[in-house]
C-alpha cells in the first residue's frame, strides 16, 4: 500500500493570539499578552494608535467606549475618541472589568509598556498600525518606540517583528523608514493586483471570508521585498473547523482569539 508522503501533510502554521489570547483576557491589555503566554503561544497581534499628547498605545476602536469605563469617568468627553484624550488620561481607566470582574484594574496599556512585556515573555510581535488616516505620522513614532525599545536590532527584526495595516500607504511609509522591517497588508487585494503589493509588503493578511486555496497559492508564488516568498495570514478564525480548512488552504499563519483552540485543530 502506498505510504503516506510527508508532502500530504500540511505544516502546522504559526498561531498569532489576536489582540492578546482575547477569548480569555480583555483584548490588547498586558492580562491578555500573558494569557497567551500561559497558552505557550509566541505570536501576539495588536492594535496601536495615538493619544492627544503624542503617546502610542495598544488599543482596537478608535474610541474608549466599548472597552473602558470612559463614559463614567470623563462623562463630558463625547464621543470619547482615543485622539482626544492624554496618555495621562488614559491611564485612569479600567480596560477590565468590561471582559470580566477578576480583570479590573487593567490599563490601555502603552506600546512600551505592551513591548516590555513581550519581551519579558520572549513572544513576537504582529503590530497593526489602526486607522493610520487619524494619526499622521504615527509610522514614524512607532520606529522611534520600536528603536528605543530594542526591537529594531538584527534578532528581533529578523525574527520577532511584523508591522501590518488596511492602509497600504501606511505600509510603504514603514517600509521606506526601515527597509529591514517585515511588513503586512491587511487585506485580499485582486490576483492581478498582487505583484505591486510584493513591492512593499512580504505578507498578505486576508479575511478567512475572503480565500481558498487557489488564493492563496497565487500570493504564495510571488516574492516580496526582501526575496521571500509571500506569506498568508488569515483572520479571525475562532473554530477548529474553519481552522482546519485554513490550513488545508495552506495559511502560513491562522490569527485568533482562541489559540489552544486553532493550534489542537493543526497539530
Ligand atoms: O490581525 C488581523 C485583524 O486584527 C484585523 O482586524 O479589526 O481585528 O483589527 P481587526
Ligand atoms: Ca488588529
């Protein structure tokens, strides 16, 4: 009978705990980087934008409402935009207690403060830049904390840094500030369209809605700018099933809330 060939067998991909391991801790705080951590899982995908005064930090709306006690704190900050208030403003909410009472207490944290903590795991950062139209420059502010906090050296750069966005100009602005740095696009641009994209980004991070197989092979053909062939992220599959297709699809990265839950569905 024939043997099973190791070309059958398709490659676990990496598994990238979205925003934190944000099915078990409140998304993009320092409790979720560490549930993650507590899951083993080594990539960590967040969301980074700009307060009033010039600070970065890890947050997913571009307002305060949805995940901090904003409205009861400054109740006469409508519409309660990040944009709008100090890094020092910031600090004095709750980004818990929404997620759950045993989480209270938790800040937005800064993108320093969300940096040493990796570090302090050994993980690896998936950073979006979100919303980069509302924050002119914010691409050069990220280099400059990224710089500060030492993950523009070679080993981080090489191996622990992925900086991605729904803005493509956003992206090329990363790329031409530090060539050296891994980039994705968030999104599923037109076949056709691909090889332009391969001038400026080395991953294509599409909607699991969004790809199949054929899709995906066709990103996986073109090299990107630093030589490598394109790589796949899919987003935000939450259950075995779907991922399991994903990796039949051959994804080299499946990014979730749920991490022990895709990587028992792929291993
Ligand atoms: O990493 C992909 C995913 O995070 C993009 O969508 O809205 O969760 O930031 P969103
Ligand atoms: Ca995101």
């Amino acid at each position: 009978a024939a043997q099973p060939q190791a070309s059958d067998q398709r490659e676990s991909p990496a598994v990238v705990a979205h925003r934190g391991a944000s099915g078990y801790a409140p998304e993009n705080t320092l409790a979720a980087v560490d549930a993650a951590d507590a899951l083993g899982v080594e990539w960590v995908e967040n969301d980074v934008q700009r307060t009033r005064d010039g600070v970065l930090v890890v947050l997913h709306d571009t307002g305060l409402k949805r995940t901090t006690d904003v409205e009861q704190v400054f109740p006469d900050r409508a519409p309660w935009a990040v944009k709008d208030f100090t890094a020092a403003e910031l600090a004095r909410l709750d980004a818990g207690s929404w997620f759950g009472k045993q989480f209270a207490g938790a800040r937005v944290p800064t993108l320093a403060q969300f940096l040493d903590r990796l570090e302090r795991n050994r993980q690896k950062l998936l950073l979006e830049i979100k919303s980069p139209k509302t924050y002119p420059g914010i691409e050069r502010d990220i280099v400059g904390v990224l710089r500060e906090k030492g993950w523009l050296d070679r080993s981080h750069v090489r191996s622990r840094l992925v900086v991605q966005s729904f803005g493509a100009d956003s992206l090329k602005t990363i790329h031409a500030l530090r060539p050296d740095i891994t980039t994705g696009y968030l999104g599923t641009p037109a076949v056709a369209d691909l090889p332009a994209y391969a001038a400026f980004t080395d991953q294509i991070n599409p909607s699991y809605a969004t790809i199949g197989a054929d899709y995906v092979a066709a990103v996986q053909r073109l090299k990107g700018p630093h030589g490598k062939r394109l790589r796949v992220n899919t987003w935000t599959v939450n259950d075995a099933a779907k991922a399991a297709k994903a990796q039949a699809y051959g994804v080299d990265g499946i990014i979730t809330d749920y991490p022990d839950v895709v990587r028992d569905a792929t291993s």
